[in-house]
C-alpha cells in the first residue's frame, strides 16, 4: 500500500494529536497475541485488524458453531465448522490485508505457553475458562509481558490490565482461582451478545493505549454491569 493511501486509511487516528503519525508507527510495528477467537476476542481482533496493527496473532484451538453467532461477530453461518482460528484470518484478510495474520489452532498450556507469548508485545486474554486465565496471567508475569484481561458473564464483565511496567497481576487480587465445582459460565448462565462488544472494544481500546504510549490505568479492575448499566472500577 502506498504511503498516501496508508495516511487516508488511518487518518481518523492519525488526526487525534496524541497519536499522530508516531502514534500509528507504533501500531503498525507492534505484536499482539489475542488468546481466543470467541466472544471477547472478536471485537479486539476486529479493532486492532482495523487499526493497522502490524502482526496480529490469533490462538484458539475450538471450530465455530452456530450457537457463537449471537455474539462472536468475526463468525458467520459459513463459519459454522470451521476453526475460528482460520475464520478468523479469513475476516482479518477481508478487512485489512496489511495487517500480518498468525494463527496458532492449539489449546494453551504448561507445555507452550512460554514459547508462545515470548514472541509477542502485548497478550490480550479472551479466554473463557480459569485455567487459562491463570496460566496466561502467570507466563506473562514470568516473561515481563503486558496483559489485557477481560471475562464476561450474562450482564457483566470485567476489564483491567495487568503486569504493565511492574504493576500488579490476576493474583493480586484473585490469588487462586475459584473450585471449579458449580463455576457459572457462559453455557449454564449466557451472555447477551452486545456485552463481549462492549467489553472487547474496551480491551482493544487499552490495548492501544499501551501501544502509543497513552495513559493506561493499572491496579485497576472495571466492573461493567448492563443490567442496571453501571460502570465501576476497584483499585488493588
């Protein structure tokens, strides 16, 4: 792409003075790993795609099927036995071709966690289990890698960022995960499917700021509840 046409696609953001033309280098050299392709990760991938940022990968090891519809936006019907991995890069192509796509079709664990994120900037966790939020926030806290979390549940969710310039992590204030004995969860409880948009914009918005150097709050948790439609955030 030229380098007009780069300046016309990103000016909305170059525009914005504390971004500027600096501000969008940043974001077309940066790395992020987006760790799941589901409700949260839809809209991080599809705002960072859309923001130029330069490697994008993606990890999930789950195909779609049509009950992710209502609220995985990066999915459509001929999605539906796919893995999202692959449907994934198909829309990031379809959005942005300069945005360079990995995609890693393999479930996170002990064994390549540490490979894994090494290769990476920025870690954004849309995962949807405490395992691998715990495993994600930990390797990141080994490897000294900034870590955008999110989780949402039916009406709710939660946004921080953690173990950004030594601030603190998911153990700081949840320092073990919950029994998973009648954990509540997506599939028992739901999700409105509006909410991981809100959410995820959100996570994508912080990543971001990071990335261009732009205020980040730290030891911070933001509670977002629709029901009632209050926003709070909690220090630790």
């Amino acid at each position: 792409m030229k380098g007009e046409d780069i300046f016309v696609r990103y000016s909305r953001q170059i525009f914005i003075e504390e971004i500027g033309l600096e501000g969008q280098r940043k974001i077309m050299n940066a790395k992020v790993l987006v760790i799941g392709a589901g409700g949260l990760g839809s809209p991080v991938i599809q705002y960072l795609a859309a923001a130029g940022v330069g490697n994008l990968a993606v990890s999930d090891f789950d195909e779609v099927e049509l009950h992710n519809l209502n609220r995985q936006i990066i999915h459509n019907e001929r999605s539906v036995g796919v893995s999202k991995v692959e449907s994934a890069e198909q829309f990031v192509k379809n959005l942005n071709q300069q945005v360079c796509f990995t995609g890693h079709h393999l479930k996170i664990d002990v064994s390549n966690a540490d490979d894994l994120i090494s290769a990476y900037d920025i870690i954004v966790d849309g995962s949807d289990n405490f395992a691998t939020r715990y495993l994600v926030n930990d390797t990141c806290v080994k490897l000294r890698k900034p870590l955008v979390y999110g989780s949402i549940l039916s009406f709710s969710g939660q946004v921080a960022v953690f173990n950004f310039q030594e601030s603190r992590n998911l153990r700081d204030i949840f320092p073990e995960p919950p029994s998973d004995e009648n954990l509540p969860d997506c599939d028992s409880l739901g999700v409105l499917g509006a909410l991981p948009g809100i959410v995820g914009s959100m996570m994508a918005n912080l990543v971001i700021n990071i990335i261009t150097d732009l205020p980040v709050p730290v030891n911070k948790l933001t509670l977002i509840d629709t029901f009632s439609w209050t926003f709070q955030a909690v220090d630790f």
